[in-house]
C-alpha cells in the first residue's frame, strides 16, 4: 500500500502537470492572438507604404512640373527683357532719325 507522502506528492505532481497544460493552453491562445494582430499590423503597415509610395511619386512629379514652369517662366523673362531692350533701341533709333517729308 502507498504511503500517504508519496501521494500527496503523486497528487502533487498531477495538479502541477494540470496547471502547466492549462497555461499552456493560455499562451498558445494568447500567442494566436498576438500572430494576428502583428498580421493585421503587417497588412495596415504595407497599405500605408503603398500610400508614402504613391504621395511620394505625385509630390515628385508636381516638384518637375513647378520646376518646369519655374524654368519657362525664366525664359519668358528673358525673352521679354530682350525684346524691350530692343524696343528701346528701335525707339532711339527712330527718335535720331530725320522725318521724311
């Protein structure tokens, strides 16, 4: 027959068997869990990259665009000093000139 010490410590044994299967059990749940929401994460994190990705690219086109027009509006400039300059000359050369009569 079995002492009494030796099943306390059978009983014992059992009840921590019993309670490590059941937090087991918890942390495989709650690490079921965790593998969703970091997959849910992963998912919003690659939408969001996507997005940069796509802001990016437009803000990069406008900055050419505005760089385009900056660009002719300089040429514009340019041209239109130029052709004052040579309004100006016309003008003193027309003024020095005599009329014909």
């Amino acid at each position: 027959m079995a002492t009494p010490d030796f099943l306390d410590r059978l009983v014992g044994i059992f009840q921590g068997a019993i309670a490590s299967t059941q937090e087991n059990a918890q942390l495989k749940t709650e690490n079921a869990q965790l593998k969703a929401t970091n997959t849910d994460l992963q998912t919003k994190l690659d939408a969001a990259t996507a997005a940069s990705t796509d802001l990016q690219t437009r803000l990069d086109a406008t900055t050419a665009s505005l760089n385009e027009d900056e660009i002719e509006k300089a040429n514009t400039a340019t041209k239109l000093a130029s052709l004052e300059q040579l309004a100006s000359q016309l003008e003193s050369i027309s003024s020095a000139t005599p009329a014909a009569a």
